[in-house]
C-alpha cells in the first residue's frame, strides 16, 4: 500500500471517529479543507478525497459558500433487497442455471469508472454471464469486481457459484445503491437473451461497498415482458405521502 493511500485511510478512519464517535455531532461545521490538511499533514488533494468519500458514505453534506457540515442521521428503507437470483428461478419452480460467458482481468471502462465511482488505477474482475429459467435465458449479468475489496474472487472462476451468490455470502456488504431503467436492448444482449434487436429490457444496476470501499458494480438485465419489480409497504406515522 502506497503512502497516500495509508494517509488517506488512517485519516478515514479518524474523522469518521469524530463523527460516530459523538464528537462532531450532527450539524457540526467542520474546519475548512486547506486547515484540515495541514493539521493532518498531507496535501489539500489528499484531504478533500477524505471528504468526498465521507460525504458519499452519507456522514458529511458540503454546502455551497458555506462549508462542510456533518449530516443529519436519516432513517432509509431501501426500494430492493439484493436478490439471489437462483432463488427468484426457482420461487417459479423452474430449475436455476448460470453460465459463464466471460471472465478477465482488466482496467475498466471509462462508464465502469464513473459509475463505481473508481478513483484509483487498479484492475477489476470483470464477469458476464446469462441467468437460466429451465432453458430459457431469464437475466444477463454483466458485472466487475473490486480485487482489493473482495481478493478472493480472484481465485473463483465463478462455474461452479455465480458471482452474486459468492459475494454475498464471502462479503458482508455495507451500503447499496440501485438503479432501474428501461433500456432497447442492443444487438448483442438482444442476441444473448433471445430477443429481437430493440426490444424492451429491464435493467437494474447496483453497487455495493464494504465500509466504505466499492465492492462490485452489476448491470442485471431481464426481458421486459418476463419480469416485475414489486414493493409492499405498510402505513407509518407519517401519512403525508
């Protein structure tokens, strides 16, 4: 581990201890970036990634011209669980299958990079494969994965378990974060799943850390006319909506 990298997490570690710890209570102002950076002896570009992570993670909220603030604990119910998707096959009595299309090592793509948020050079595991009902394509998985975070899945080649159940056994994830769209699917996914090229497809797309660090980025995509998200929920106290 390089020496930014072991300045940026020991500092990490120590303002997220204020926080939780109670000694930056909610509301708090912090000291600008600049001062932060000097008191912990590293460069203004070290200290404001610090930040940043901090404030994805949900602990500080950045204000415009007025400063960097610790947030206010929200209570969050989360829209989807992380689903295995052998177990929803198999909820329609249909035997499960996954099958391995590709497995490499490599850096990522430019949309990979952004949407894992990856700030650091490193390689990823990069996994496709397709998701069986009996014998009819269910779901295409197309997903990368952070070795730093989860080493062992280096030494997986996935035939045997697919990529999610592994990780959801072997990594106990923190905070997770989806994304459901509607998408026409192109060609070669189109091809994958038996579909005509351009028919409707639904996509949900989620990424996992582990405190703190990014774990792994998946693209779950089903056949539009084969598969439904549905939520239950119950009244609370606030009826407001």
């Amino acid at each position: 581990m390089d020496s930014r990298t072991t300045h940026h997490d020991r500092i990490l570690a120590c303002l997220r201890d204020k926080i939780t710890g109670g000694d930056w209570p909610p509301g708090f102002q912090l000291p600008f970036e600049l001062d932060l950076a000097e008191q912990h002896g590293v460069s203004r570009m070290t200290m404001n990634k610090v930040l940043a992570q901090l404030v994805r993670e949900g602990f500080l909220v950045r204000r415009k011209r007025l400063g960097t603030f610790v947030a206010q604990p929200v209570a969050q119910a989360a829209v989807m669980a992380i689903t295995d998707i052998q177990a929803e096959v198999e909820t329609l009595g249909l035997p499960w299958r996954f099958d391995l299309t590709l497995r490499e090592v490599r850096i990522p793509r430019a949309h990979e990079r952004a949407a894992a948020r990856i700030d650091d050079g490193g390689r990823v595991l990069a996994l496709q494969g397709l998701h069986f009902a009996a014998d009819q394509p269910f779901c295409h998985e197309a997903r990368i994965i952070n070795p730093a975070a989860a080493p062992g899945a280096l030494a997986q080649d996935f035939r045997d378990v697919a990529p999610g159940q592994w990780l959801l056994r072997e990594i106990p994830w923190t905070s997770a974060e989806h994304r459901i769209r509607a998408i026409n699917a192109p060609a070669p996914l189109a091809r994958a799943l038996g579909l005509a090229t351009g028919e409707a497809c639904l996509e949900v797309t989620r990424r996992t850390e582990a405190a703190g660090q990014w774990v792994t980025l998946v693209a779950q995509t089903y056949p539009g006319t084969r598969h439904e998200l549905v939520s239950r929920f119950t009244p609370s106290e606030d009826r407001s909506g």
